[in-house]
C-alpha cells in the first residue's frame, strides 16, 4: 500500500458552506434485515426536500458494521435510498439503530 503525500486540509464552515445552496441534515432509525454473506438490502428514506442531484456527502451510525458495506444516494425527489450489502462469510443482522445523514445541495 502506498503512502499518502502532499496531504492539504482546509478546515472552516466558510469553505464548505459556499459550495452548496443548500444542506439538509437528516436523523432517522433504521433495523436492517439479517444478511447472509453476499446479500444486500436497499431502503428508501423518505426525506423531504431532496432532489436529484442532490449528494449523499456521508452518513453514521454507533454501530459496528461487521463486514457490512453501506452506499447511500439520492433516488428520486424526496428519496434517498439506502443501501446494505454484506460482504464477510457470515450472516450478520444489525440492530436497529439511529442513523445520521448529510445530505448538499451542490451550487456549482
């Protein structure tokens, strides 16, 4: 694996804020289903405002994820979809747990 270099972090709301019109932070619980290994599950989140084109710039729960890979992205207007794709040899089944999600509005 190769070693990153030339790192440069700009840190600051200013610089963040002024590349989207708009940001919408989004709190919901979800209880995925039990995964076998190579099995994936997608939920739609009904989120209010979204748009197409509109980014997924990231999401968190507390959970531990346990080999399990999770995509998000704006399906539809008012639509994001969720998805959980277990990628480890066993079955897994998370909890049901609050996720958190921020979603921009790109102004450029």
């Amino acid at each position: 694996m190769a070693a990153a270099s030339a790192i440069t972090v700009k840190q600051g709301r200013q610089q963040f804020g002024s590349l989207f019109n708009e940001i919408f932070g989004v709190s919901f619980t979800l209880d995925p289903a039990s995964l076998a290994d190579a099995v994936g599950e997608t939920n739609t989140i009904a989120v209010p405002g979204v748009a197409l084109g509109d980014i997924v710039l990231g999401f968190a729960s507390s959970l531990d994820l346990q080999d399990i890979t999770v995509t998000a992205y704006v399906q539809a207007a008012d639509a994001v979809e969720m998805r959980f794709q277990n990628e480890g040899a066993a079955t897994v089944n998370l909890a049901s747990s609050t996720w958190k999600m921020l979603i921009g509005r790109p102004g450029f």
